[in-house]
C-alpha cells in the first residue's frame, strides 16, 4: 500500500507539473499569431522598399529626359509646339518628340525613332515668354510623378 501511495503521488507531480491539451494550443496559436505579425511586418517593408525603387526610377527616368530636351533646345534654331508633340528644327532637320502610348519617341527629319521616355502618363508643353513649359506625368505600377520643367530658347514658332 504505500509503495501505491509513493507511485500515485509521483504521478499526480508529474501531472502537475506537465502542460495539459488547452496550454499547449494556446502556445500554438501564440506562435502562429506572432509568426503571422511578422510576415505582414516583413511584407509592408518589401512593398515599400519596391515603391521607394519605382519613384526613384521614374525621377531618374524624367531627370534624363528633360536633361536630353535641354541639350536638343539649346541646339534648336525653332520650335513648333502641338498637343502632346514638341518639334526643334536643327541643321535643316526637325527633331520631333511625339509621345506614343505609355512612351515618348524622338524622331529626325520624321523617319524612324527612338524611345527617349518610358512610363508616360502625360506629356505637355506650352510656350511662355523666351522659353517653353515641359510638364511630365511618369506613372509605373502604384508609384507616380509629376514633373514641370522650364527651357529656355533661342525662338519660337507656334502652330
């Protein structure tokens, strides 16, 4: 008899100190809430490290751009200005920008292109006393830009 008591006592220490069924799924469910957190955590930082990318991308993008239209401008004899389409005529050529679909092309002398501006939005531009007003809307997945710009010119033609 009381090597039964001894045995149930250890048994009954053992159960007090063991975790029962209800302990243990709320530590499982704790680690899957803590385990969620930070999956979220980590996936807000990604997406906004990406955006971050993008505007990066199209300022650099507009930056190169306008940068090309101030060099061609400052070599251009004219400008003719229309909706969406800005033209500098230089050694008897007329260097035309023209935006197409979600880009801006240059051609020369009206033949051929070459791709000068991606992820365009809008493309404007206005003549104002000496020089011409460049407004730029960039816009790539969720990250968009804006942009004005302003060039000084030797003359200007209006059409």
């Amino acid at each position: 008899m009381a090597n039964d008591r001894e045995a149930l006592r250890k048994n009954t220490v053992c159960l007090q100190n063991g975790s029962s069924l209800i302990e243990l799924l709320m530590a499982i469910s704790l680690c899957v809430m803590l385990f969620t957190l930070y999956g979220q955590l980590f996936y807000s930082m990604k997406m906004r490290i990406e955006t971050t990318k993008e505007v990066i991308q199209l300022h650099q993008e507009a930056a190169a751009f306008i940068h090309y239209l101030e060099r061609e401008s400052g070599r251009g004899e004219k400008l003719i200005i229309k909706r969406g389409e800005l033209s500098f005529l230089h050694d008897n050529f007329w260097l035309d920008y023209i935006k197409r679909k979600e880009s801006i092309i240059r051609q020369k002398g009206g033949e051929g292109y070459v791709t000068v501006c991606y992820y365009v939005q809008n493309f404007e531009s206005r003549p104002l006393d000496s020089a011409v007003e460049v407004k730029l809307a960039l816009k790539r997945n969720r990250s968009s830009i804006e942009t004005v710009s302003i060039l000084p010119l030797p003359s200007l033609a209006r059409n």
